[in-house]
C-alpha cells in the first residue's frame, strides 16, 4: 500500500462506526485567481464545497444540547474559506485548495475534509475575427482529501 492510501486508510480506521459529515456546499466567493495577466486584474467566482468529519466523529451532542458550542459553526467555516481565497490572490486552483484545506485543519475541530474548488471557465475572446476558433467554455475543478496528521 503507497504512503498516501495508507495514511487515508489508518485516518478512516480511526473514525468510529459513526461518521456524521458537515458539509458546507457551493460557497461562491470573487476572488482574484489565474496565471494568464489579464486573470491578475479581475475578481472571477470560484465555487467551493467541503465536506468535514468532526473530530467527535459525531454530532449527536451538538443535536442534543441545541448549541453552537457543541457543533462545527459552518458560518465560520464558510468565512474562513472566502478569506484564504480573497486574501491569496493564487495562480492555480490547486494551491488555493491546499491552502483552504490546510487552514480548515488548523483552525477547526476537524479530523478529515473533503474539498472541491471549481473555477468557471469563460468562452476565450477570439484574437483575430472569423480565422480563430473560440475555446469552449467549461469549469476547471480539483478535489482533494485531507487528514489531521496523527501524532
């Protein structure tokens, strides 16, 4: 088994028979990201969903008191998440998203995360008119899985 599955599989052992997720989903959040110049300019809208396993593993206590004490505040989940990638202003999607995922980990109660970043990609303006073909319009995405090391 290669370094990385088993570190993945010793974080899934250690998760308890009971596995509850909090998710926040397609958080859009304007943020200056791109290696092309004229992407240096411009707030484009990235897209991101998390889904994070509690180092409680469950969330029957946060359901039992009612408090936001006793949960993962996905407010300050989702706050957090708009700062790193605002404040990156990152060339690559797959930067923004370790970067997202590292401070997700280090300043939430968060044992295991699940994030995608999706990127909007525009049609390409043509250069010249009628001889260039346009690129088509799609959504750059990445997801990655990340664990609390164990010590």
């Amino acid at each position: 088994m290669g370094d990385r599955a088993h570190r993945r599989h010793r974080a899934v052992a250690s998760l308890n028979a009971v596995t509850d997720l909090v998710s926040v989903r397609d958080l859009s959040v304007e943020a200056i990201i791109g290696v092309h110049a004229w992407e240096r300019d411009v707030e484009q809208t990235l897209l991101v969903s998390v889904d994070m396993v509690p180092e409680t593993t469950d969330v029957r206590k946060a359901a039992a008191s009612d408090d936001l004490a006793d949960a993962l505040d996905y407010s300050a989940v989702a706050e957090t998440i708009a700062a790193v990638l605002r404040d990156g202003k990152f060339r690559l999607i797959e930067t923004a998203a370790e970067r997202v995922a590292g401070r997700l980990l280090a300043d939430f109660p968060v044992s295991w995360l699940r994030l995608e970043l999706r990127k909007p990609i525009p049609s390409a303006p043509d250069a010249t008119p009628v001889t260039t073909v346009r690129a088509p319009a799609y959504i750059a995405a990445i997801t990655i899985e990340r664990t609390r090391e164990i010590s």
